[in-house]
C-alpha cells in the first residue's frame, strides 16, 4: 500500500470516528444507561454521540458516576432511576429533546457536564439537584423543568443555569436555587417563563451567594415568597425585557435596591449614585416597580442621553433649515 492509500485510509477512518453514532435498542439484560448491551455501537461518548429513541426507557441508578457520555433523550423516551441517592452525569452532554426524565432519586451533576433542554420535561422528584465543577451548566431552550417535591438547584462557584425558553417550574412546587457551602453559581432568565415557591440568593451560601442576571427581550419570573440574604445578587443587564414579580410584597425591591443587592449592569445604589425615588422616576429612572412587579424602564438610562442628541439634532437641522 503506498503512502497515498495510507494517508487516504487514515483520513476515512478519522471521518468515520468523529461521527460514530450509538443507537438504545434496550438488548441489556436490564435498562441501565451503562449496559453496553442496550447500545447497538458500543456506550456513548464524545466521538459516539448516543440516542435514546421513541418507546425506550432507560435508567440510571443511584450512587453511581457516568463519566463522559454524550448522548440525547428523544420524544417518546424516559431516564428512570433507582437506588437511595442521587446519580451523577459528570463532565459530558446530555440533551432533552421531547423524552422524560424523573429519576427517583434526582440526578447531579458535575465535572463540566452540560444539560441542554430542548423540549420534553424534567423534574427533580425528591432531591435537590447539585451542580459542581467549573463550567457545569444547564442551559433551557425549551421544555419544562419542575420538581414534584418542592425541590431546587444547588448551585456550586463556576456553574451556570440558563433560561432562554421554555418553563422553570409548574403548579407551585419548585423550591428555586441555592448556593452550596461556599460561593454561588450563576442564573441567568434570558426568556421562558419561571415560577418558583420562594426566590432568592441562598440559604447558605458564603462570601458570594448566587448572581441573577436579568435580560432578554420578553419573560417572567414569579415567586410566592422572597427569602433575602446578605448574599448574591438580582442584576438587570440593557435591553432586559423580562420581569420579576415577588406576589404581594411591594417593599422587595427598594430593600433589596438599599441593600445593595439590586443592581444595573453591575452597578449597584452606591456606584450609581441615586435614592431608590430617583433610581424609579424622572429623567435618572432606571426601573419601573409597579404593585410587586420590577421591570426595566423604558428607554432606560443609557438611552436617555442617545434620545436627547437626537431631539438635539433634529433641532439643529431645523433652525439651519428655516434659515
């Protein structure tokens, strides 16, 4: 064989390997995801990207690491689980995309793992969720996540939780988000609409409790309570369209503004140098809270000064033009 075909072999092979695919046909003598036998290509992983088709249903069991796998949950499939704690997805990528899970005991996750929900549904069922290790995310295009038992997200320093589209929370029974003993995660509601119980930074979290961001062109979050701590942050980024609503409170919003926990683009009372009277009226305003409801001011103050050059040029042309 001459160089050429080598190199030609070689080549077809890598091309081959970066889009091995694995399908569940379910021919393990049980239902667990790391069963090579109920995959027709070998287990799932980065180079062989699995998929749990209609009518399967897999299961992951409690106490134990699957470290790796990449691999999407179809319509019409379902991820079970068994065992008296929670499972753990460590550092690969899993995608829902029209399946179900609701493993029994809760899944966490770590090691950089990504959790992409495009559609379908997850629920917590009875344990919190953990999310540890740099880069670890959760990122909602679509689909609804709930927890049937009231339950939340921890999240860990370095991880992230994303709302794009989609439900965060149905029927009054997700608890929300809390930090670990340490330092928070990020939220970021970016669209889709959220409900929780109670909303806050944590419950015990340290130094630096979990930072909300707020943006977006359109959403909601809505929470029945408010659980304040010296911690964290509610951050509303330029543009935001979205809206936070803490039922029945009027006051939420200017403590946590005083308290310094209510920021724009970072920027909390102190750096942006005005009372809560000012920071929602007049010409400095920043946000609208009508009733229990925040909401970005529209223009906001950043546009207030691109406005007023407008008005300034138009002016300008006018007067040269009678001229």
């Amino acid at each position: 064989m001459n160089k050429l075909s080598i190199l030609f072999s070689s080549l077809t092979a890598l091309a081959l390997s970066a889009t091995a695919q694995t399908a569940w046909d379910g021919g393990g003598a049980n239902t667990n995801i790391d069963d090579v036998n109920n995959w027709d290509n070998g287990l799932p992983s980065s180079t062989n990207a699995g998929t749990i088709g209609t009518g399967f249903t897999a299961r992951v069991v409690g106490g134990t690491t699957y470290t790796g796998y990449h691999f999407t949950l179809g319509s019409g499939a379902d991820i079970t689980g068994t065992g008296v704690s929670q499972a753990i997805l460590d550092g690969g990528e899993f995608t829902i995309d029209g399946g179900s899970v609701a493993a029994l005991r809760g899944i966490n996750l770590s090691g950089g793992q990504l959790v992409t929900v495009d559609n379908g549904s997850w629920d917590l069922r009875d344990r919190n969720t953990s999310m540890t290790g740099a880069g670890t995310a959760v990122v909602m295009n679509g689909g609804t996540v709930t927890s049937s038992n009231n339950r939340r997200f921890v999240l860990a320093l370095g991880t992230t939780f994303t709302i794009n589209a989609g439900t965060l929370g149905t029927g009054g029974t997700f608890a929300g988000f809390d930090g670990t003993i340490g330092d928070g995660g990020t939220v970021n509601f970016l669209g889709g609409v959220s409900n929780f119980t109670e909303f806050g930074y944590t419950q015990n979290a340290g130094p630096n409790g979990i930072v909300y961001n707020f943006g977006g062109t359109s959403g909601s979050v809505t929470a029945a309570g408010f659980d304040a701590n010296t911690n964290g942050q509610l951050n509303w980024l330029a543009g935001a369209g979205i809206s936070l609503t803490i039922s029945g409170s009027t006051t939420w919003a200017e403590a946590e503004y005083n308290a310094g926990r209510l920021t724009y683009l970072g920027d909390d009372s102190t750096d942006l140098g005005l009372t809560w009277a000012q920071a929602t009226s007049g010409g400095t305003q920043i946000w609208d809270f009508t009733g229990d409801t925040l909401t970005l001011a529209v223009p906001e103050p950043s546009s207030y000064a691109l406005l007023a050059g407008c008005f300034g040029l138009a002016w300008v042309m006018l007067r040269r033009r009678k001229a």
